[in-house]
C-alpha cells in the first residue's frame, strides 16, 4: 500500500519530519511518500494561509493519486481542503485532526487540544463542532509558538507545548491530549510517557487510520458531497485546474 | 457608502445580474461595485470549485478594499473563504448564505432552501449548524439545475426552482423559502408574491445587512479567528499574496 | 422610512437615551420615533417584569404601525414579547439582544456579555440557545448594577459594567462583547475604542438591521408562527386587546 | 395538599373539564382547585393570545398560593408564564407541557405531539428544545381544530386528534403520544387503550408531578432566574402588579 | 401502592438507609419495599462495576413486580439497566439520576452535581447529554469519597461533599445540587437548609416521580425499545434468564 | 498483531461468519481470534438481551487479553459494554458501530443504517448521539428480520436487507449504508457494488480500526472513565469478577 502524505505548506524541513514520524508507524507493507507544494505559504497559521495552501496541496493529490497513492493524508491540523481532495480523487483522503480525535475517542473519553497560535483556537473548536466532537473536546489550549519555532533547533517550542499539556491535564482533567500541528509530530511519544495518558499526534493517527481505511478497499463515495468535480472551464491563470469530462 | 460585491466565479454575466440585484435594494447613498476575478471556475458547483475560486477572490478584495470600499459581499451561496477574507481586511465581509438565514429568522421561525446541484445539499446544511441555523432549516432542497443553465434565456431552470418552492411550502411546512445560488437572485421578487411568504435571496440580504454593519462603524474584530495574516513568505507562482507587515 | 422603538419599561429617561442611541445610527432617510408605554414596569430586570411589560409593549406596536412605522425595535435586551409582536403586525420586529448577536458573529466568531443582574444571566443564555448562539456565546457576565442606577449620573454602573468587558476580554478570549441592556447603549463607542474589539450595543445593532430588513421590502411570514391572531373575545379589562376579524 | 390549576383562559366550561381531569388523577389527601382569570383572552392559540393571558395569569397565582396553595400547575400547552410564576410564589409551578414530555420520556424513548393549529407547531418545537427534548419529540402534529371546538358537543374536533395519533403510531414511530392542548384532557384514557401505547394528557401528568415536587418539600430556587421580582414601582393601569419589598 | 426500590450494589446497609430515605418522603398510601441482589459487587464505582450488577438487578426487578410492585425505582446515580429493565417488566421503572434532574429543572434553572469519584463524573456527564439536561448542567464535581466511605461513621466523606456543595454555589453559579449517590441520601436536608438552594436527592425524587407515573395509571411504552424481550435460549449458567414466550 | 474478536452472543455459526469476515480484511501480520461466551443470549435484540451478555462479554475480553491480544473487538452492532471492557484491559477496545460510523464518515458525508429489529432502531440513533454522529446519520432503518435469520440459508433475510439498502440510497440520499448487525458481514461487498456506494460492515471496520491503534503502541486512557476497576468484593455467583489490587 502506497499512502501519499501532502504537507500542505512549503517547508521542506517540516515535510521530512513529518514523513518520519509517518514511517515510524506505518505496516509493514506501506510505503509512505511525503510531499509539500513548491507554491503556497511557509507555513499555515489562520484561515488566510489555509486558503491560499489549497490550489498547491490539490496539485500534489492529484498528481500521488495518478501515481499510484491508495490513500492520502493531508498533514496540517486545520484540515484544509479535505473535501475538496475527496471531490478530486477517489482514494480515502484523511485529514490529521479528525484522525487524532477519532483515535481519541476510541481511547479516551474526552481530550484537550494544544495547538501553536490563539488565532487557531476557534479554527479546531469549529471542527469539533463539525466533527461532532464538541462534547468530548474539553479545551483548545495554544502554545503561542509559530509554527516554523518548532523547526527550529534550541528553541523553547517544546517547553511550551510541555506546558500546556501538563495545564490540559491538571486543569481541564482531559484524559487525552492531542498535539495540534503536524510540526509537534516528534513531542508525541516522550509527552505520552512522561504525563501517562494518551498523547497523540494527527500525523501517525492518519496514516494508521488511512492504513485502516484503504485496507477495507472500499472507495470514497461519489454520491453527493465528493461527486467528481463537474466538467468545466477555469479562466486565466487557473485553468489547467479545470475538471475534465471523465 | 461603497459596497464591493465579489462574484467568486468569472462568469460576466452573471456579475452583472448580480449587480443589478445589489443596486435595486441598495440605499441611496450606497454606490455597489460589482467584480468578478480574472483567474478561476466559470461557476461554483461543489467543493472542489469553491477551493479554486479563493485565489482570485482574495485578489479581489484586496484590490477593492484598497480602492475604499467600506464592507465586501461575497456573492456565491457556499459562503467560500469568508473567514480568509475577513482575516485580510478590516472592514465588514459578508456572505450571502449566512444573511440570507440572518434576515430570514427575523421573518420566519422556520426556513427551507432551493439550491441548484445535489452536491450542494451537504454544503450548506454543514453551513445551517455552522450558523445555529439547523433547528430552523426545514429541508436543503436541490433544484438540480446547473449554475449557469440560469443565466440561459428560455432554459427551464426558473420553472424547476419554482417547483421546489412549492414543495417547500406544501411539503416542509417552510416559512420562508431562500434561494441558494447567487444566479437566482432574479426570482425572489416574483416567488415571494406568487407563495405569500418570504423568499429570499441572498444577494439582496447581504447587501442591506452590509448597508447594516457597515452603518455602525464598527471594524471585523481583530483578536482572534480574524487577525491580520502572520507576515511570512509564500513560495513559487504565489508569492504575489505573501502577507506583509503592517 | 419610519422606525418606531419601543422601549418597553416606563422610564422615559431612559427612553431618550434609547431615541439618541438610535438616531445617531440611523441613516439619512430614517425616521426614529421612540415610545414608551405608560402602563407597565420602570424597569425589567427578570421574568416577570418581563411578563408583565407585553401589555403596554402590545398597545404601543399596534399604534406605532397604525401610524406608519416600517419597522418595529424592541428595546430590552432579553427581547421581550417578540413573537406576540410579529404576530400583531405585518412589519418586521427585531429584537436588539437577537440583533447584537446577528451583528457580533458577521464581525467576530464569538462573544460575551455584560449584563446588569444576575438573574438576567439565565434569561440570556436561553437565548442565545434559541437563537443558535450557545457555541458562538463564551460567556454571560453580571455586572451587578440596576437598570435604573446606569440612569442615575455619577453612579458606578459604567466602571462596573467596563471593568466586566475587561474580564471578557482577558479571562473568555471573547473576539466581541455585547452590551446587555438598552440602558448602556452610551457606552459601547468608549469601550470598543479602549479594548479595540466590537463592543455592541443592541439598540443600534437593531435599528441598522431594521433599515436592512424594511428595506428588502419584505413583510414578516404570516404562514406558521406569525399568523395574526385568530379574531376572539377577550374577557374583561382586557377586552380591548380582542384581535378583530381583518 | 393542595394544588391549584389555573387554565390562563377565561372560559370556564374548559376549566371545568380541566378540574376534572386533574381531580381524576390526584392522590387521597390532595385538594385541587380550578380557576382561571376574569381578565383575558377566551381561549389561546399562538403567541399574542399567550402574551395577553400572562396579567390574568399572574393574579391568579398569586392570589391562590396566598390562600395556601402547595403547588400550582398552569394548565395551557404552551407553558406561558412559568418563569414569571416561579419568580411570583415560592411553591412548586408545572408547566402542562413539560410535565407531560417528564412524563414521556420515564415510559418511552420518543413521543410525538398532536396540538390544535399548525401556527402552535412551532411553540411546541421551540419548547422541546428549551426543554432538551428535541432528540426525543419524533414530530409535532397539528389536528388544525380551534381550542374551542373541543368543548362543543358534536364536533369532529375529537376524531380529528384521534386521526393525528394514528398517524403518529404509523409514520412517526412514536412509542407514546402527547395531547398537546388541555382541552384534550376527557380523550387521553380511550386513545391510550385504541392504540396500546401511553396517550398523555398534560393536566394529568402536571397534576402528579406537582404532587410529587410539592411532596419532597423543596422550594423553588430563589438563587438565579427565579429570585422574587425586584421591589420597584409599575405605573398607570398596571400599578397594582408593582412587586412589594417582602 | 408498592414501590420496589432496588440498591443493585450488595451493601445492606446502604440499602437501609436507601429505604429509609424513601419511606420518609413516601406518600400515606405508599409501600415501600428496599431491596438489594445477593450477587454482585459491594458498590458501584465506574462501568465494570455497573455492568456487572446487571444480573443481580435484573433478578431482584423481576421477583419484586412478580410480587405486586406497582413501580421500580433503580437507586444508583449511575442509572444502570434503566432500558432493560423497561424492557422487562410492565411497570415504571425509574433512575435516580434522572429523576433528581427532572426534579431540579422544575425548581431551578440550572444545577451541579456532586458525585463520589473523579471517574464517575464522564458517566453522569453522558447522562446528562442523553436526558437532555446539558445545557442545564453547569459542572459535575466529585467530592473524591470511595461509594462505602459514605456509610462509616465519623468519616470525612460528608464534610467533602459538603464543601463541593459550597463550591457549586460559589464557583458554578448553580441554583441547585445533586447530591450523585444513593449513599448520601441522609445529607440532602440539611445542605438544602445551609445553602438555602434546593439540594436534591436522587432517592427521594425517584420515589416521588414514581408515586406520580404509577399514579397516572399508565404503563410503560411496549411499542418500540421497551418492547418485551424476544422469547430465545440462554446457554449456560444464564439459562434461568431466557426469556420466556408470554 | 493478534486482534481479539469477542461474539456478545453464544451463537457459534455466527462467531464464524465474523471471525471469516475479520480475517478477510485483517493485514498479514495480523492473528485473528473470534471467540463466543459460553453463558448468555443466542442473540442480542434489545436491552435485556444487552445486559445480559455482559458477563460472558467481560470473561471473554480477560481471558483473551490475558492470553496476549492486543486489541479487542465487541461484534455486536450495539456496541455493548464497550465502557465496561475498556475499563478492564490496558488494549484498545473497538465497537462494531463506532468504527463503522468513524469509517464511514471519512468516506462519505451522511449515511444511513440497516438494522434487524425495529426494538434496535432507537439503541442505534443513541449511540449516534452518543458518537456526535446524529448530524451524520440520515435515517436508522430496520428490515425486520430476527438475527438468526441471517444465519438461516434460504431465509429472505438478505432479500430484506437489500430493500432496506435501496430506500436509504432512494429516500434518505444516504451516501453510504452501514450494516447494522455482524451477521450481514458477508452481505457489505456485492451491496457495495450494486449501489455503487459504500456499504459498510462494522466487523471489517473494527478489525482494520483495531489495527490502526493498536499500532500506533497507545494504551486506553487509565486517567478518568477507563481507570481500573477499583479493588472490591464482589457477592454471591458473581465472586470471581472481583476486581483484585493490581
């Protein structure tokens, strides 16, 4: 099995990482192929950057997908674009958020979040809300690290992080703690040992979960909302993204 | 007041009629400013459309905010990129889905929606909880009538919305009735009377909500969802949309 | 246009403060009549001043729209008698804590508010329940200040009132506070420059949505919940308010 | 103990039968007293109707509990006035509404409701969910019979309920149905026998649950929504509902 | 009228003084009949020990309605075995915990729960999601007190629960308390007289609501989820439990 | 990896069928073992039956656990004592329906489900609820058939379940259909192709979500819900569930 994971910003150091942690669980029979665009933001911090990751990381699916990918990560934890990529392609796509909380509620009764910046907090309580995880959601909790400090060698990202896990623990009696960007991919399993509940990162739970659900061989339905997209021009600068008859 | 209307998809004439629309209900003093990008899908059929059309609709804003409007309607039913939008500029952004539910509500207790495709039933019930909306909204009804079968002349698209009215009314108990496709906005005046109830199109709500918002003089808050976007680099064939520091 | 508010307590000081709040938002062509009645309660602070104010609410819509108004604000934050008055006239009626939260969440995803007593507290989050509000709501603070001592010059209730929108601010993450009583509607300017968030006041809220919803040219549904009241007798000193066969 | 029932109607064959009806369920030792008010409307269907009852409501209740009422039940399905009421008297208030939904849902999972008019539907609704019932109430149906019909002699008022709760039993699934009108009292045994399934009638099941909470001797929380209404003046005709320092 | 009231953990003295607690606020004409199985665990702490009291409790309902009860009262805050004891006897069958929020809502607006440990407090919060009380609920607590601390004579476990009590009213703003096990049944009283707020025990409220449902003379719903359980074998040491054709 | 398969009822045949429909899916690596009870119901329909395979259920899990599963199944579609099992073991613990749903919402936006008994319909729309799914799931659908008539060859039971199927792709616009009993496991792959939607099996699901999270090497959550059962005495028949000081 073959899994296409799309960093969908454009920095190629947090794809590596991120395709380590990818490998460091995936079966024995996986190949794991991390991807990020050449165009889009540095990194995704907002709903500005998240819209603009969307015409890069639909490049990057629909070009694994021809390549032979049987499933498809998209590896931030806003989970840009995921419908639009289940409209594209007819693989499973999974995005990392809704794959941390579904393992996290196969573990745990309810959880807390410890994202990077306070303007992603109402980003992850609106997909609880939309993933029907509201009830088990007990906090989102914001480092106030950008993304890109968790590349960085030496800095203090990870005590923060640290921080608010201990905080979502003793305060919010979470009895999981998901890590809310695929940059603290690597914290995940000291974090988990150190505090003694479940501490998951998006990345490994998406690609067991696309493991899981590419293993079924059952194809993304074409129903309704994932319908392939309907044939049609796109003008200027745009159009090769233009949906062709079939 | 200037009001800057954005029709995400490049279909001129469409614009046009929803121009037209704008400027009927539009207050005196309110001069409407219709675009459309250069770059992008013809028209909006599903969320692989509504990923596309964020590029030149952010282009868009930027450019009108710039030239002094004073609040932006983004005029497609799906409501796409209104949070990145309000991220990029200070003033007021509304989207015709969330004002046309707005106005319907201090009408009607209860509401029904014709839409065109299938594919769109699930967006905009997804919007219906993401707004509160969902005790209110009856039934998400599909016309299944592509987009631009409505700017055709002679085309049976007017008839087949007019039919889903009515079974909004007869069948779904609805209150109201609102039209969910910019390119409807023609209709309502005509549905309304025929059915005795409201019917409403967006468009025309979110111009007069815009009048509204605009009117308090009161900017988008900036301490949340809704900050300025991080300044950073983005790479390739987008750095063009890379967010400076103030 | 022609906007009647009735604020629904007797205090005519209040009233003014009401009628200039509204008038200094109002657009050009409007015209704002504020009234009171002249039966009923000083103030409302709990259900049942709240019960017992829809008498002289009642009488003084069903003149106000005899004499020309085109739309109808109902002045007390916990938006009293709504449905009766929807249900009497055809114009729309808006309620000012339902129009402050309509405004807050097309500027904000989400808000506190400040409230005079706590009883009011329940009062508010019902609903902002009913109106779809609850996950947009972070929190309803009391100030603990009588709705009469904000009449009452040098009383503390402003830097009450201000030192709970501070609290919003730093303790809810709230993007947006509203101002919980008609009575503080001089207030909002000061705070929302100080804090640099939207701090809403109701009444104006209100009053711009009423010229958006009048000026759609729309008329309240009268297919469910609106109907106008069946014509019946009325027994007693009530007798007057026996609806008539149209 | 005593329990008075006030119909906040004024017609008082429909009080009587109400009276009835609660004195056929009540305990041994449990006096029932039956009123309704001089002042108001002569039966109430929709919003306006309940708005106007609520003086005559409020007098009633007042003057029974000082003439020692235990417990008072308020015997309209739209539960008028039950928060003004709790606010008015320290003793146990029961809305009809909501005892029989208590009642419903400690002998089924799901019920649906059949009320009078099709304008009442969403009252009920709206109260299912102020109650948290709304995952429970499978649909509110209207029998489109006046409240008054009931109490004519002859009518096919009763047929028409009779019509509503097949209906419910075959297309809702409904394990037990609500009577949603207190003028439905007389018919609740012979439909709970026709159709094998728990027919409710509202009077019956306030009745008892007053019984019940007046039995534990706890009093009505004074700490929040219900605290006594704020000493204060009421002006004009109202003057005599001004509340009084205790 | 006969109440079986059945403490499904094998305390006997917990349930003497269930049976006490009942019999004290029973009606004259009520029996009340406190019972406990001899095969099961000593308490009930968390969901292992709540499905393995099961059998017992299924024993000790079928015997007791065999023998006359008129309706059953399940007496442990978790409400374990509510649906299959409706299933199999015709009778009420009531939970205290569901019982003591009916009981709540119509005295309060909202309420706390004070509960024995940290990990029955998801068990109580799911329950109030399933009765619908969540919005009324403002926070479950545990006072951290082992189920059979409660039964030791100068132990601290009633000063614990007391001052979670105090922090109900302090910190949550709660207009009532449940006090979340049978086994603090003897404390309700006096914290309702200390905190002058309703303090409500689940074992009197249950028996008062099953006095009342009994009363109406209204069997439980044998139409859908309660329906009687399917004749079939049973293998093994369970085979006494085989239902049986009727 | 060696998953523990646990069959609620004492029916071998169908312990079969589930282990076949499990291995069929299973990785390489992957050790099945599908197991049954010796003592309980020959089918689970409804709560008693629910109840009443708990015992046996928890027996199973231990042993089989003890025996070095690393991940547990509970095949039966009504997931019971999923807590109960957690609470007891250290591994993962999966419920046919949870996983079915989690699956099921990465592959479609809606679905609907087909059940056995019309008594299991509202034990499925409460795990909906329970799960955040009810957003999700259009209708619960019962096809009337008894579970052991799936185990019947020649019986019209996979008949009734195909028609099911084809209503909720024709009247619900389901855009996926679980199976809602592990008997129909054999019947998910030639109902997925002739609707051409996804039709999912619960026991597929959970064996390939089992795998997924057991190999992300994450224990069950110790912190709250899932702590292990206190150490106590258990009475009478049921002494060896005891649960002992670790």
């Amino acid at each position: 099995m073959k899994i296409l994971i799309v960093n969908p910003n454009t920095t190629a150091s947090m794809t590596r990482k991120i395709g380590d942690a990818a490998r460091s669980v995936a079966a024995g029979g996986t190949e794991v192929v991390a991807v990020n665009p050449a165009d889009g933001p540095v990194s995704i911090e907002g709903p500005y950057d998240e819209a603009l990751c969307l015409p890069g990381l639909l490049t990057e699916v629909k070009r694994g997908v021809a390549d032979g990918a049987d499933a498809v990560v998209v590896a931030c934890f806003d989970d840009p674009g995921i419908d639009a990529c289940r409209a594209l392609v007819p693989v499973p796509v999974i995005g990392i958020c809704h794959a941390a909380m579904q393992v996290a509620v196969q573990l745990a009764d309810s959880f807390s979040i410890v994202t990077t910046l306070g303007r992603s907090v109402p980003v992850l309580e609106g997909l609880a809300v939309r993933y029907g995880m509201a009830q088990r959601c007990r906090r989102v909790r914001a480092a106030e690290v950008p993304v890109l400090a968790l590349e960085e060698p030496g800095s203090a990202a990870a005590q923060q992080v640290r921080a608010e896990v201990r905080a979502a623990v003793a305060e919010d009696s979470a009895e999981a703690v998901l890590l809310g960007c695929a940059g603290m991919a690597d914290l995940a399993a000291a974090l988990s040992e150190e505090f003694a509940i479940p501490v998951i990162d998006g990345v490994a739970a998406a690609v067991k979960l696309a493991e899981a659900v590419a293993g079924l061989g059952i194809a993304t339905s074409k129903a309704g909302l994932y319908a392939p997209p309907v044939p049609k021009a796109y003008s200027g600068t745009l159009s090769a993204f233009a949906p062709r008859t079939p």
